[in-house]
C-alpha cells in the first residue's frame, strides 16, 4: 500500500470520507477497484473514531508570555494551539508534505509562478457565527505581510507584491516566481482571522475544530469542540485542556500516573524508564529538524574549507544519535535537508567519521593549535555532552577542540550567528526552498555559517520559479552537494520527535510537517474508553 | 526637643513610620537595580521574543511601538511616572494588563505559601518544644534526624520522591498541582498536597532548630536559675521570663522562611507546574519583558521588607527590653 493510499485510509477511519471519495481518489493513486474496495471495508471497521471526551495535553514550551495572537505564536504550545483553533488556506499531506486543500479548495500558478490564483472555500464560518469570506483572507495575509508587521510569518511572505480579491478569488502577485507558495500558506502562524485580526488580534476566534473558552498564558487553555466546524473529519474529542508543563520529570510523572492523555518532547534520556510504564506509549516521528555545529565561512580559521572538511570527518555522527538522541533520530550529512522534505535529493554519499581524511584535511589546511567551539545548554538537547563527544573523536584524529560553554541565557544573541564556531539547531521549514533562503542564502537574515556563494544564490532563484518537478529536483540536488562540501555547517544529526501518549489515545498521525503530529494532534486523535 | 519627646513617648510608632518611608526609598532602589540589570542583560525583547522566525523589519516594528528606541532613562522615568501611580503597564510579550496578571499569580504563591506557613509554623514550633523537653532523648533525636535528613535533601528531590510515591505508584494524589480561575477551594486544596508537603519539610528544620536553640539559651541562662530559685512555678517562669527573650530570634527566623514560601520557590513550582509568582518572573525575564520583571521584582523585595518589619516589630513587641536601645 502507498504512503498515499494509505493516508487516504486513515482519513476513511477517521470518518472523514465517503466510500465514493475514497474509491476515486485510490484509484487515481494506481489501486484496483476490488483492492480499494476492500481496503475501504477493513479501514472503516478497523477503528472508528469514537466521539467525546476529555483530552488533556501535558506540553513543553509555553510561557507566561506567551500571546495567542498567532503572528506572535512561537512557542510550542501556542503552535499547537494555533492549530486547533484556526485553519490555515493549505495543509501538508502527513506523509508526503504536498499540499492539500482547506480554506482554499484549489490553486493555480501562472505559467512563471509570480501570480497565483487561489479559490477560497464557501459556507465556512467562524467561531462567531459570522462568515469566512475572501476579503478576511486577504486582510489576514495582508497583516503578516505589510511593512508594519510584527509577525513570526513576516520572513516567509517577504516576496509577495500584492494581495488581492478578484471576483471571490485570491489573487497573490509575487515579485519572483515561486512554485511554493502553496506550502508558504501552510505556516502556523497564517491561520485566516476575522477581518485578519487586525482590529482584535488576540481575539482566538477563527475556524478551526475547536473554539478558545479560555487561556491563562504559560498555565493552562482550554477548548470545546466546535459544532459548526466545515470538517467532519476531525475534532473528535468533546473539549482538550493544554497545561503548560516545562519540567521534563513533571511531563513524564503525569503521563505514568495517568493524569494527562499526550505528553511531548520526551528526553532521549528518559524514553526506557518510560516504556516500563505499562499504559504508555512512545509515538516517535521522523522530522526535518536538526543539531548543528556551525562555522563561519568568512573567519579565520574557518575561512579554510580544509579545516572545514577536517572538522566534518573528525565527527562521529552514528555516535551521536546513539547517544545524544538515545537512537531517535538519523545521521545528518551536513546539508540541511532530509527525505522528509518533498524533491529531496536522494544518493548523495553519506559522510562518514573518518580520522585519516580528517587529519588530511587538518594538515593541508596549515591550521595549528586548537579551535574553540562555545556550546550551551540550550543549543540543543545535549549539546554539551555532544560537544565533548565531538572533542573525542576530533582528539583521535590529532585535533584539539576547545570547549568553551556559554551560559544558556543571552546564548542567541551573543554566541550563536556572531561567534565562528558554536552549537545550534533548526527546526524544519515547509520546504527545502525556505530553509535555504532563510539561512543559506547569501543575504538571508539568519545566514549563520557565513555561507556565500554566487552561484548557490542563483540556483536557489532559479529554483524557486521552476515549476518542472525534475529540474527542481536536480537543482536542489546540486545545492545540497555545494552546502555538504564548501559549507559551514557540520550536521551530525536529524532528531525525531519523542512524545507519549496513554494507550487510550488513538488515531495518532505520525506527520512529518512538525511536532505533535504538526500541530494537529488535538483534532486528529479520540479516546478509546 | 519636641522631636525627641514624641520619638520617647511612642517609640513602636516612630519606628514603624522610620521603617516605611526607609522601605520606600529601598523599594526606588530596587526598581532601578532591576532596571538597570534588565537593560544590561544582552539581548532586546522584540529579537528573544521572536527567535529563529525574526525578520529585522518585525524587530524594528516592535522595538517602536513599544518605545524600545527611546533612551533608558527617559524609559525608566515613564515606567516610574506609571507605577506611582498604581499602573504596571501591559505586558510587552502578551499584551495583557501586568496589575491583572501579577494579582492572579500573588494570589496563587500566597495561597500555596500560607498553607504551607499554617501547617510549617506551629508544626515546627511544636516540634521545637517537644524537643527541648525530651532533649538528648530518643524523641528529640528522632525529630532532629527527620527534619535535617528533610532540609539536607535539595527541594526539587523532595518533590520528585513525592510524586514518585503519592501520584505515580500509589496514586492518591492529585497532579499536576496546575490551579486555575474556575478551580473550587476544595479542588484547589486537593491540587496542592504535595507541593504543601514539599514546602512544609523544606522549612521545618530551620525554624525547628532554632525554636529548639532559643528556648535552650534561654532557659540555661542565670535568670531563669534564679526565677527557680526563687520559688516561681515553672509555667510562670517560662511565660514571664523566657518566652519573651526567646521569642525574638523564632520569630526572625519564621519570617524569613514565610519570605522564602512566597519568593523563594520557583523550583518547587516548575516541579509541581504550580503557576506562581517565581515562574512568572522567570518566563518574563527569559524575554526581558520589562514591565513585568519590574513588577515582580518590586512585589519580591516588597515583601522581604514587609515581612522583616513586622518580625522586627512583634520582637520589641514581645520583649520590651528591645523598644529602648542603648
């Protein structure tokens, strides 16, 4: 069964399509009639979603500063939260990240993908029974976009000209051509507000599964299910209560003990003692975020590319996710894309801890002494520890690493993209273009390594406006081999996302857009008695 | 000197308005001190607020509307200006009224501090008696090897063994200790067993130590040996002669572990993910949120102050020796 198929199953348990739907759609994806029939029997029976409930959500990363204004939502828990009470125009495919329609039923590009024509659904309400209508489209995007923004999303929309309603439809002009702007409009941040939440941002009312009843910022929100909501498919549970939970221990306490449905962000640490407790369990997911070690092309020493490549073979990357990952995750091979980003480049040779190259490299640079590597806590889960491990396995191949370790507060502004050599991490973007014009493009705001490259900046343009699937893909391909063997970033791995849920919560979609099933996982899972 | 008249004729309420206004001028102090040390901290709040999805148009957006562009002092002033007033200001991360979110927040770490004090202070009192009566018996060492086992083991550890027993293995207890605005008394009390328990063992050992100490001195001293030597009972001798000298360093040492339940116990809170006023701070410092860390620092220091006046006050209460000092 295909990935796709396999999707389109889930979505018949979840009750979210008809037997004439899901035939039509499977057999587009190359199934037999009999097959898709049959595999539309077992799924509706195999687990129907059951309705009602009390979900409750024990989650890392909120704060009493936290805003439900979603052009400030930046922690995880206002990013889930954004996700259950709002909707944004496009969806990712869970397992494909293609786009999917929601509060627009389709899309076209013009033939130099500058102009995009999006058709906005009808008969879609609010929250507060008012309709959902284009011109809140486009003041929504128009909000995040304009020159008095103060939103998160202000980055990704930066190459819109104009927003426009034509005759119902949205119509966005880009000042280049990009084939992405579908999965652009799939960021958390752009959920459509009434009137765009200009005159009241942090209402919390949109069109999402679920409707705010309240919300103590960094303490608890709540959420009943919304009986209007345009989607059948979803928001199965009767309310969901989200308690902000930052203690590790805590987390886990109150899953063990029952007292919380769903927790996140289980330390790798942790995961054994976990999985003893019998009425838990691990849902693991593979994601496009990783650690990093980052070097500044344009600074001494690092502006050597032999150092560079010395210190990319003085890491032992298998290790790494052995030990700081407690084996949830993959190896990185120092570019900043992995298979679960769509058109990704598939074949390039996986770089390997090797002491003989890296002592190679380390001599034909002429560097001497030892190079100092600042690390912090909060760099990533373990950075410490896998700054040392670093040092080991450099130490084997005649190089001196010197640790230095930061203090966790202030480490963003004063250690990590002005330092040369420091421990960091990303979390994934939409698509490959976004990561790369966020911080490997020459003039991107957050171009930490120092990476700049003409001819890299130019494929990644060119990139962007090629509608051509397999000359995408190549060019992508090329990027990824530049970044990998002149760049500054040392990427030993890619971490999985760790979270825990009582056996009682089913339905989880293991989705490769972001944590918590991207957000979703409110309206996604039900209780079984 | 008329000055000195009043000041001999109402010694207690001189002090007292002394001790305000000296309670003023340090709380001005403070409010600069944390000013300043916010300003100094690196980093500004529109780029840590918005982390990795930053675009330097969107910090430049909200550095002015916020009035970040503006200089320090002029900013100090304008908060000044505001707080002398009664108004905090907004939140600059959530937007939200400061005065309405510190209330909230106070009123949950004085909840969980004065349940905990009402439980801790007479249990440790008591104890501390108990003590001096069997002392150097078994009893008294039970109690002591209990109550310094208690405060040797770091707080956090207290919690988590606590968990691990009343929540997880045994489940009898209610967790998280999350409490919110809808939440019944009842509820509320049931939410906050453990991180009471917690509290009460960290404190118990100081203030028990201490009672047991003083009341020893005391009665180990010459006077006491005197009193019963010149006949008086004993219950007349501890209530006229001891308790009044011993009072005082008890009462010192139960405030300041009241000031360390409502300030000091931002790890018990996380533990318990307990919304008090501890993790409130330290979330708003986290993004420099100026006006909160101000007020939270303020209502801090102001209750260290507060409830160090009122310990020195009900000691020259209770021994009038101290209202004239020499």
């Amino acid at each position: 069964m295909s990935d796709f198929t396999k999707y389109l199953a889930g979505r018949v348990t979840a009750g979210g399509m008809n037997r004439r739907e899901f035939m039509g759609r499977s057999m587009a994806a190359g199934l037999t009639l009999a097959a898709a029939s049959q595999l539309f029997d077992t799924s509706a029976n195999a687990q129907q979603p059951k309705k009602g409930g009390h979900l409750k959500l024990g989650l890392e990363g909120g704060a009493a500063t936290d805003s439900i204004d979603p052009a400030k939502a930046t922690s995880q828990v206002m990013f889930t939260a954004v996700r259950t009470w709002g909707d944004t125009l496009v969806e990712t495919h869970p397992q494909t990240r293609a786009p999917l329609p929601s509060l627009a039923e389709s899309w076209a590009p013009s033939p130099d993908a500058t102009v995009w024509t999006f058709k906005i659904r009808k008969g879609v309400k609010f929250h507060d029974g008012k309709d959902m209508t284009t011109d809140d489209v486009v003041a929504t995007l128009k909000r995040h976009s304009d020159s008095k923004t103060e939103s998160g999303a202000a980055g990704v929309l930066k190459s819109i000209k104009s927003i426009e309603n034509k005759g119902g439809d949205l119509v966005v002009t880009l000042v280049s051509g990009n084939a992405d702007l579908p999965q652009i409009f799939t960021d958390y941040h752009l959920v459509i507000q009434p009137d765009g939440g200009v005159d009241k941002p942090t209402a919390g009312i949109g069109t999402g599964p679920y409707k705010v009843t309240s919300f103590e910022p960094g303490v608890r929100m709540t959420f009943e299910k919304n009986a209007n909501d345009w989607r059948s498919d979803r928001g199965f549970v009767q309310t969901v209560e989200m308690i902000t939970m930052n203690d590790a221990t805590a987390r886990i306490a109150a899953l063990s003990s029952g007292q919380v449905n769903f927790i996140n962000r289980v330390d790798p640490k942790t995961v054994s003692l976990l999985k003893r407790s019998p009425n838990v369990e691990l849902l693991t997911t593979a994601g496009g975020g990783h650690y990093v070690f980052i070097m500044h092309c344009d600074k001494a020493p690092f502006d050597n590319n032999d150092l560079r490549m010395a210190l990319k073979y003085a890491i032992d990357r298998e290790e790494m996710v052995k030990r700081i990952l407690g084996g949830y995750g993959k190896v990185g091979n120092d570019f900043p894309i992995n298979d679960t980003y769509a058109l990704f480049p598939e074949g390039i040779e996986q770089r390997t801890y090797d002491p003989e190259k890296a002592k190679f490299h380390f001599k034909k640079s002429g560097h001497s002494g030892s190079v100092l590597l600042r690390t912090s806590e909060v760099a990533f889960p373990g950075a410490v520890d896998a700054s040392v491990l670093f040092q080991q396995s450099a130490k084997k191949a005649g190089i001196d690493i010197e640790i230095k370790r930061e203090p966790g507060d202030g480490y963003w502004s004063n250690v990590w993209n002005v330092q040369p050599f420091s421990a960091s991490y990303w979390g994934s973007r939409a698509t490959q273009d976004q990561f790369y014009s966020g911080a490997y493009l020459s003039t991107a705001d957050w171009n930490d390594t120092r990476f700049k490259n003409e001819k890299f900046d130019k494929l990644l343009i060119s990139a962007r406006g090629e509608l051509d699937e397999r000359k995408r893909k190549d060019m992508y391909r090329e990027m990824a081999v530049m970044v990998r063997d002149e760049g500054g970033t040392i990427l030993p791995m890619f971490n999985d996302f760790v979270n825990g849920a009582t056996k009682q919560v089913k339905g989880y979609v293991n989705d490769i857009g972001n944590d918590m099933s991207n957000g979703y996982l409110a309206s996604r899972v039900w209780l079984d008695a | 000197m008329p000055d000195l008249k009043f000041r001999a004729r109402f010694p207690l309420l001189t002090l007292i308005v002394e001790r305000l206004l000296l309670s003023l001028m340090l709380l001005l102090a403070v409010s600069v001190l944390i000013f300043g040390g916010v300003e100094a901290l690196p980093g500004d709040f529109a780029s840590t607020y918005l982390g990795q999805s930053a675009t330097p148009q969107a910090i430049a957006n909200i550095s002015a509307e916020l009035g970040l562009d503006k200089p320090v002092v002029s900013r100090y002033f304008s908060w000044l200006g505001g707080a002398l007033q009664g108004d905090f200001g907004t939140s600059w991360a959530s937007r939200n009224s400061v005065s309405e979110q510190v209330g909230r927040r106070l009123g949950n770490s004085l909840f969980l501090a004065g349940f905990a004090a009402v439980i801790a202070v007479p249990l440790a009192i008591g104890l501390g008696m108990l003590s001096v009566h069997f002392r150097n018996r078994m009893p008294d060492k039970i109690i002591n090897v209990i109550s310094l086992a208690a405060i040797s083991l770091p707080e956090f550890f207290i919690g988590y063994l606590l968990i691990l027993y009343f929540a997880v293995n045994f489940g009898i207890a209610t967790f998280p200790a999350t409490v919110y605005e809808s939440m019944g008394l009842l509820e509320r009390l049931k939410a906050i067993a453990l991180p009471t328990a917690t509290l009460v063992l960290v404190v118990l050992a100081h203030m028990m130590r201490m009672t047991r100490a003083a009341i020893l001195s005391v009665m180990s001293s010459a006077y006491m040996e005197t009193a019963e030597l010149k006949g008086l009972s004993a219950g007349r001798a501890i209530i006229k002669h001891a308790a009044p000298n011993a009072l005082a360093p008890i009462i010192n040492v139960v405030a300041l572990n009241l000031a360390y339940l409502v300030v000091g116990v931002v790890v018990v809170e996380v533990v318990f993910v307990y919304p008090g006023m501890g993790q409130y701070m330290v979330d708003a410092v986290t993004v420099r949120d100026m006006p909160v860390v101000q007020a939270c620092g303020l209502i801090f220091a102001a209750v260290y102050i507060l409830l160090n006046m009122l310990a020195d006050i009900l000691a020259i209460v209770a021994n009038p020796r101290l209202r004239h000092p020499r």
